[in-house]
C-alpha cells in the first residue's frame, strides 16, 4: 500500500481596523480614493496587518488617540500562504521607505505589483514597526473570493487608549 503525503497548506490570518460604516468594505477603495504607502491614488488595494495590535498601531499613527472611538470594529481574514508574496529587500526599492509622506518608489512598486497581479497579497514590512507586516491584498485579483472574512467584532480597547 503506497501512502500519498500532501503538503499542508498554511492559512494565515489577516486583520483589518475600520469605523463600523466601513467595515465590509473590502473593495480597496478608500486606498483608492486617497493613495497610501503601497499604492497610488486611482489603485484599489486593502490594507491588513499580521496581527491585530499591529493593526492598532497603524490606525494611531495618523490620528489623535482621543478620536479612537468606539465607532472602530476590525474583521480577520484568512488566506493562504501561497496566495502572499513576502517582499524581503525592501531597501532595494528605496532605503528610505519609512519617510513620511510615502516616497514615490513605494507606490509605484506597489501599484505596479496591482497591476501585475501575480499573487493575491504582497507581504511588506510595516513602517511603523518593520519586524512585523502589514498585508497588502488586490480586491481585482481572481482569488480574492477565496479569503474567508470573518463577522465585524467591536475593537473595545482599554479606556486608558481613549484618554
């Protein structure tokens, strides 16, 4: 008898932060409208984290924590690894990819990566804190119905957050 081994496919989970009305968007299109790090204005793309606290920290580096209401609720995602390509030598694209306003480079790497639409989701290290990554994911892509959203849950932060 000859055993056939499968190779285990690892899901991961993806976090999104959005005040509730936006929530379910998950069209890109706020990315679309105003452009981010990673994309161009005009370029859909939804924005996820690796882990929900870094998630947190992305909403608060642009915004007073005193507008952290409760009107914030995040969904998890999961994907397939496979789906996600990691970019690792993020230097080569600019060494100053952390600058604030997003240098050109980023954006144009990344709304070209759109365009290619290769994988699912690019993985980049996070500006605000680049041990962890922030998953970029195309909305166009022919396997974005795969990714398995989960409902919206209030983000009930610590009330010490919202002084």
């Amino acid at each position: 008898m000859e055993f056939i081994h499968k190779k285990s496919v690892s899901i991961l989970k993806l976090y999104r932060i959005a005040k509730e009305k936006f929530i379910n968007d998950v069209s890109g299109e706020g990315a679309r409208l105003y452009g981010g790090r990673w994309n161009k204005t005009g370029d859909a793309m939804l924005y996820c984290s690796e882990h929900l606290s870094l998630c947190v920290l992305e909403v608060l580096v642009h915004m007073d924590y005193q507008y952290f209401t409760d009107e914030y609720y995040f969904i998890e995602a999961e994907i397939s690894e496979k789906d996600i390509f990691f970019l690792k030598e993020i230097k080569k694209i600019n060494a100053n990819w952390r600058n604030n306003p997003p240098v050109s480079q980023t954006q144009d790497y990344g709304s070209q990566w759109l365009e290619k639409s290769e994988k699912l989701a690019l993985a980049v290290p996070s500006a605000v804190l680049p041990f962890e990554y922030n998953i970029l994911v195309n909305p166009r892509h022919s396997r974005f119905t795969k990714i398995k959203f989960s409902k919206e849950k209030l983000l009930n932060l610590d009330a010490r957050m919202k002084v």
